[in-house]
C-alpha cells in the first residue's frame, strides 16, 4: 500500500493520496481490532464483510465504506498485475463490490444564498452560537471566522470551483471579468464570469490569502447558515449501516463546502444553459459527472409534481 501511494505521489491530486492516505490508515486500525497483519491471501468476501460490519459499526455511510472498498481493490489489483507479489482473485467475489448510494442533492437557493451575503455578522449573533466564548477578542475572531467562511462559500457558490479550488483563488486569476485557473483536482481550465456579488465581496477588502481548511469550513457554515435563517426543514434519504432511513431535518445542518457547487450547478441548468456548458464550467471531464450534480430532490421534485396538470384541479365531464 505505501509502494501504491509513493508511485502515485506526483502524478494524482492531492486529494487522491490523502485519501488513500486515510483508506491506508483505516487499515491499519482494522489491524489492531483483529490483532494481526492483513496478508494478500486475507483478502476475500470474508474480510469484507467483516470490514463493513466493523465499519458500519462505527456510524459511517455506505458511501465511505464504498470509497474503502475501491481503493482496497485498486492497491490488491496493481500488486497481483503490476509488481507479481501474489496470483489471488479474492477481490472477484460477485460480492466484492464498491458500494455506491446515491446522497441528497442539497443546494441553496437564489434568495438563501443572498441571505448569506446580506447576513450582518455581529457579536450577539455569535454569542448565540457560542455562549462559552470569553473576552472581546475571542468573540471577533469568531465574528472574524465567520466572515472569512460566508466569504469563501459564497465565491464557491456564484463560481462553481471546487473547495480545493476557491480556497486558493486570488486576484491573479482575475483576468478581463473572468475566473481563470487550472482545478487542482483534474487539472482541467475552466473559466468563469466574474459574479456582481464575488466583485462586491473582492470590493469590500476581503482578504482572499486567509484560509481555513475543509473541516473547520463544513463545521462553520452550518452555523453562519443557521445565523442567516436558512433553517426550512427538508425531506432526506440517508444510506448508513446498510440501512434506508428517511428523515426531515433543518436545512443548514446539510450545507457543507460541496453545496456551493452544487447550486452554482443547478442555477446553471435552471437558467438553460447547456449541459456541456456546465461540465466545462465545473471543470468536470465527464457529462456523466455533471449529470449527478443536478438531480432532484425529494421536496422539490414534490413541487414539480404538485404543479403539473396531472394533480390541477379539474372539472369533471358532465
């Protein structure tokens, strides 16, 4: 598994090895529960299952015990086929599989993103949120804090780019009123219009070399998003131990730093503009992969329904 990683080093993302990374040291916590070291011939449907159990245990979704299992497979396949340190198929169980369920499609509206931009962050705000904070200047770094994340969202959201992406954009990528980069992820260009509201966000001397990682971002945005009253309670379908589970919860409690995207997307596609246009925009190198950013939600699928003839009052033939 380390050869994996250190031959891949340089030539994927980032974001790929940390998370091989992470899938590496689950492993190695794996380990230490069955108290022995994983060999090549360990690797069956009994292991498997033994791991999803083990990790559904823990409270993960599908999804991450899905993106496990796919990195598993790759590191087992390159082993057998690239460097002849086994001759197994414990992986070519019809069982063996990369789990995948599909996630709820949350994404802000026009008018919940506005309320982001327009929120006046103030002290008695954040000491709402944060009651134990003491002294003034930890309640500005909060309020300071909170600024820095509405202001890195809402550049995701009227840009389309990734976290990875906003994170490190600055003026220099500003060139004739448009976004231009290179996605670190993909490595793709894209360009982008520069929004009126990343203009008056730039204009009122944010300064875009602060930064804050991911975590800490998908933490605050929750709370900045609740501060702004986007708290409308929404239908979800959750994938967690195997299991189905629908639920009703406040919205804000779903944003995270990939909604941004998401709802660049979806006022795209609302606003007509076409399917190839959006992929290029997003920097994606599939359609395939747009495609999965614009599903429906349960409720507003709901709500196309309730509009359609179909469900319109009518009178009846006499």
């Amino acid at each position: 598994f380390e050869s994996y990683i250190a031959r891949y080093a340089n030539a994927r993302s980032i974001i790929t090895i940390r998370h091989y990374r992470t899938v590496l040291n689950k492993l190695k916590q794996y380990e230490k529960i069955i108290r022995r070291r994983l060999l090549f011939e360990d690797i069956n449907i009994n292991f498997y299952n033994h791991l999803r159990t083990w990790i559904y245990g823990q409270g993960y979704s599908d999804n991450y015990f899905g993106s496990l299992i796919k990195v598993i497979k790759q590191v087992y396949r390159e082993a057998r086929e690239v460097d002849h340190l086994h001759n197994l198929n414990g992986t070519a169980h019809k069982n063996f599989i990369t789990v995948a369920k599909d996630s709820d499609p949350i994404f802000l509206s026009v008018d919940e993103l506005m309320k982001l931009y327009q929120l006046k962050i103030s002290k008695s705000a954040v000491l709402k949120e944060w009651p134990e904070l003491c002294g003034e200047k930890a309640v500005r770094q909060r309020m300071a804090t909170c600024e820095l994340v509405r202001n890195r969202f809402l550049i995701g959201a009227f840009s389309g780019m990734r976290v990875s992406d906003f994170s490190r954009f600055s003026e220099s990528n500003i060139v004739d009123g448009m976004i231009t980069m290179r996605t670190r992820k993909t490595d793709t260009p894209i360009a982008i219009p520069l929004h009126p509201v990343i203009q008056r966000i730039l204009e009122s001397d944010f300064d875009l070399s602060k930064t804050i990682s991911d975590q800490k971002m998908n933490v605050y945005i929750k709370v900045v998003a609740k501060m702004a009253g986007i708290d409308e309670k929404v239908t979800i379908c959750e994938h967690r131990g195997g299991e189905l589970k629908e639920i009703r919860v406040e919205k804000y409690t779903l944003i995270s730093t990939h909604t941004a995207r998401r709802s660049f997307a979806t006022h795209l596609q609302r606003s007509k503009v076409p399917l190839t246009a959006i992929s290029k925009a997003l920097g994606h190198k599939k359609v395939t992969t747009t495609m999965r950013y614009l599903r429906l939600g349960v409720d507003e699928n709901a709500a196309i329904l309730a509009g359609s003839s179909f469900f319109k009052d009518f009178e009846e033939d006499e």
